[in-house]
C-alpha cells in the first residue's frame, strides 16, 4: 500500500472512529452521492450540481430514517393491515411547506395488500405558493406512485380535508390548486379501482414525519 492509499484509511478510519452513527451515515451517503455524480460526469458528460447532490443525500437520509420509524412501530403496522376496508394497496401522503423559501417536500408510504410497508418517498417541489398547494402537489405525488409502482387497485389517504374535498366535487375547481386538482382527475383512469380517504394526522404520522425530514434537510 503506498503512502496516498495508507493516508486514506487512516482518515476514514478516523472520521468513522470520531463520529457518531447519525454522522458516520451521512458521511457514507455523501461518498456514495458524490461517487454516482462522478461516474455520471465521465460515462453520460451529465454534471450535477452541489445543490442537486446536497438534495439527494436529503432524500436518501429521509427516507432511511422513515424506514428505522416504521420497523419500531410493529403495532401500527399490524393496526394498518387489519382494517376490514383495506382490500386493495394504499398509498399515504403528506407536505410540509417553507413558505421563507417557497419549497415543499412530500412524504409518500406505501403498503402492500397485506398492510406491509412496500415502499417509502420524498419529492422536493419549488416555486410553491403556499401550504394548500404543497398539499395538493402531496396528493398529486401519491397518484403518480402508484401509476409507477403500477397498482391496479388503490386507496390514497392523507390528513388534507380541503384537497380530497376539492377532488371529490365533480366541478371544476377555480381556486389556486386548480391545476393541481384538474392534474389528479386526469390520472384517476390509470386505476382499476381507485378512491381517496381522509385520515386524522395521528393516522398519518409517517408520512407527515417523512416529510418534515425531507423540508429541514
């Protein structure tokens, strides 16, 4: 091993024997963002910038700490697959919104017919006017997850009264998450069976903790 190589595993040994497990971590997905983003740079000529890779670490450590929550909760697991009028896939959602720099992140929690936990997800949205419409781009989210995951039947739940109220009405929606709204009417024909559910957010607490990780990262 020559001097460059030794000195290099005297530093991570280093950083790993000085830093915590929430530090050691980070670290590790900040070498693995940063690895993707050079191998990115040199085979497709793509370079992503400090900003995006910042980003994608955010995700990933998320969405990590979501999945350590959800394995400890075994009860609301078990509670969640018990329900008698859980006879499809579902799919949880919930925003939170920075209305200093407009942003919003979406917290997505996926489970399986069997209420086991299938999948979990993040998505940072800028240029967000305001929490309504973090909310309604929540719930436009979770539909094209399970278009993607590929969910012929499904339920969608959130704590968001106000956007599955607008969705529910067969009017057109005139207010600032029109749009929004108008874009979730267009994918409900992707689903064989297909219904939105309010919850209270004590129901919807991962998700809404997914989401809170993501908006401060």
């Amino acid at each position: 091993m020559d001097n460059t190589s030794q000195s290099y595993w005297e530093w991570l040994t280093w950083v790993f024997q000085k830093g915590n497990d929430a530090q050691c971590r980070l670290f590790c997905f900040a070498l693995w963002a940063i690895w993707v983003s050079r191998n990115q740079f040199i085979y497709e000529r793509k370079n992503s910038t400090g900003r995006v890779i910042a980003q994608s670490i955010q995700r990933q450590m998320a969405e990590i700490e979501g999945v350590r929550d959800l394995k400890t909760q075994k009860t609301m697991v078990k509670k969640f697959g018990v329900q008698e009028d859980l006879p499809k896939e579902a799919i949880q959602f919930d925003a939170a919104f920075d209305k200093r720099s407009f942003k919003s992140a979406t917290g997505l929690v996926g489970w399986d017919q069997n209420g086991d936990l299938l999948v979990l997800k993040t998505v940072i949205h800028k240029k967000v006017s305001s929490a309504f419409a973090a909310e309604a781009y929540a719930c436009l989210e979770s539909m094209k997850l399970g278009i993607a995951l590929r969910m012929p039947s499904i339920k969608i739940t959130g704590d968001s009264k106000t956007v599955i109220n607008k969705y529910q009405k067969n009017s057109i929606d005139k207010s600032v998450i029109g749009a929004i709204i108008s874009d979730i009417h267009s994918k409900k024909s992707c689903f064989q069976d297909f219904n939105f559910q309010h919850i209270n957010r004590s129901e919807n607490s991962n998700a809404h903790k997914l989401a809170g990780r993501a908006i401060d990262r």
